[in-house]
C-alpha cells in the first residue's frame, strides 16, 4: 500500500500530529542514543540503515518506513502477524518503530497512542 507523503500525519487530540518526518526524526534520534533492540546495524544513511540479516546485509529505506507509516495510519493499526507476511524489511522497520513512545503494542496489535 502506497499513499502521498503529504498526508502522512496523525491527530492526536486537539492541537497534537505526527508526521512522518516526526517519526522519521525520532527513530534516527533512538537509533543514535539507544540503538534498536533486535536490530544489528552496520552502517547508517540519511536514506536509512543497513542492517544485518543472518547472514547478508539488507538495505532499510526511507522508502520501507513510508510504507509501514502509510499502513499504520490508513487502519489506525497493524496486527504483528500481518507484518511478517510483509517480508523482512517490514519486520525491521517494525522493530525501529514499535520503540517509539507514541506507538504501543499490546496483544499482537501495533498502533499509536493518544
């Protein structure tokens, strides 16, 4: 599912949005102080990550979390099962996300948080 970056924001309430280049900045942000848990970075973009995978590299793009935005806020949520079906990428860009303090997971469903 594609969908227009433009409208990639999500109302929290009255006066509160993410957009996605909120999230975009907030995963890069984790990502400098934290790392990501379950993920083995090896090197680090402006466009995005490459990440071990076993035992090849695979590229993580701007372009992968887009996608995974769009379908988030298109159904407001994304059952865990739905994005392994998805492939690899979508499950690393799942693990980025699923970190941030607006998102919560609970009982297999990944949604963001008011």
């Amino acid at each position: 599912m594609h969908c227009d970056i433009l409208i990639l924001v999500y109302y929290l309430g009255d006066d509160k949005m993410i957009a996605f280049s909120k999230m975009w900045d907030d995963v890069f942000k984790m990502v400098e102080e934290n790392g990501c848990n379950g993920v083995k970075i090896v090197e680090k973009f402006k466009s995005g990550y490459i990440v071990l995978i076993e035992d090849s590299k695979e590229f993580i793009t701007k372009e992968d979390f887009v996608n995974f935005w769009c379908r988030l806020l298109y159904y407001n949520e994304v059952e865990t099962d739905n994005i392994k079906k998805c492939g690899e990428k979508a499950e690393y860009v799942y693990k980025f996300i699923k970190n941030l303090p607006y998102v919560s997971e609970n009982s297999g469903i990944i949604k963001l948080v008011e």
